[in-house]
C-alpha cells in the first residue's frame, strides 16, 4: 500500500511569492493533518481536516496561509506571500478518523524562502 | 500552558541499552505517542501509550506513568539504524480539540 505522498520534495522561492504544497493520503484515511517543522523542533500542527472539513486551524497563520481539501482526499497548503521565516518542512500526515495518535507522515516539501 | 521535555543529545554504542526520557505537562491528557524521524525522512509511529505500564514491540518499549507525567522510550540491542531523533508526543484536548503535539525530539547517535 502506498504511504503519504507529497509534492514538491524541494522547493525555492523569492519573499514575496506564493508557494504551493499538495498531498496525497493514505487510502481510506478520512483525517489529514499538515504541520510545519523547523530544523531541530518537532512537527507543529497547522490544519487538520477530517473528511472535507477543516476541524482544527487554529494554529493555521490565515493571513497569509490557506488550505484546502476538496473531496475529502488530496489536500493543498498554500503560502501567498512567503516571508524569510517561512523556510521549513511542511509536513502531511494521515491517519483513520479517531486515530490521532498513530499518524501517517509523508517525507515533507522542504521549502527554502530567499 | 503544556510543555514536553526530552534530552536534546544521547549517544551509546552498538549492542547496548538506551532510555528516551520524557516529562509533559498539560491539561486534558490522553496519551503519549513516540515516534523516530532519520535525517531528511518522515516521522514513522514506534508506539503508543494509554494507559500506565510497559509496552514491549519487539527491540522498543514504551512506559508511561500518568501519575508522575512521565514515559520513555527504551531501545534495546542498539543497531547503527538506529540512529534518528526520536519525538514523544502527547494526545490532549486543547481548545476543544483533540490534538498530539510533540516535544522538540532527543537525537540518538549510535556508534560502533
């Protein structure tokens, strides 16, 4: 079975420009989390989403970052404008709908903002 | 507040045992998870722990103590794979919402 797939593994950009991540879950996974890693630090929650609804953004910076999951399966994280401090891993995880503490992560998009 | 305290650096050799402490503080506690991350790799879930006691899954273990607000993680048999930073993280209700958030990770170097 294939795990969480994310799209761009690397991605460099200007400050100021929009940047685009997407994910894939795992199949029948119906809650999907995205989270922002910085290097040495442990993954912080940005989103989490149980089917097509977003349960939890309270952490989610809305000024500048949007997601969304339409259909309940492959997500979008989006940063329009990036700042310096934005240069991190951002992270999908999955997991079945009430399993939060056994989640599925993907490798990450590592982004890069210059 | 919460908070989650780990060891930021342990190092053993191959063969030998190691135990990944972990202190928490937070409201609304469920659990404590563990999971290992390899350089440039993807967190991957190792175990988890509801209740008191110990937890055996073959080389690893997890313990927790809920009275104390404590578990670690042990590793027996060490291999040189082994070498990853490992996260503890807690399952909590905070702000009406379920969540697992995770402490700022122990790095285990492993050498021969």
């Amino acid at each position: 079975e294939a795990g969480v797939v994310q799209s761009p593994r690397y991605k460099i950009i200007e400050k100021k420009q929009p940047v685009a991540f997407w994910c894939n879950p795992i199949s029948g996974h119906n809650t999907l989390y995205w989270y922002l890693q910085n290097l040495g630090q442990g993954p912080e929650l940005l989103i989490r989403y149980e089917n097509e609804e977003a349960v939890d953004d309270s952490q989610l910076p809305k000024d500048r970052f949007s997601a969304e999951r339409l259909k309940g399966v492959d997500s979008t994280l989006k940063i329009q404008p990036a700042e310096l401090g934005d240069s991190a891993v951002y992270l999908c995880a999955s997991s079945l709908s009430g399993g939060l503490e056994t989640q599925y992560f993907g490798p990450g998009t590592r982004l890069l903002v210059l | 507040g919460q908070s989650l305290e780990q060891p930021s650096e342990v190092t053993a050799v191959e063969g030998a045992i190691v135990q990944i402490n972990c202190t928490y503080q937070t409201s609304g506690f469920y659990g404590l998870s563990w999971y290992q991350q390899h350089d440039g790799g993807a967190p991957t879930f190792l175990s988890y722990n509801a209740l008191d006691g110990l937890e055996e899954t073959g080389r690893f273990s997890s313990f927790l103590s809920r009275s104390d607000s404590y578990g670690y993680l042990l590793l027996q048999e060490l291999q040189m794979k082994d070498s990853a930073s490992y996260f503890c993280a807690v399952k909590n209700v905070n702000t009406g919402f379920q969540k697992l958030v995770f402490g700022t990770g122990t790095r285990l170097l492993v050498s021969p």
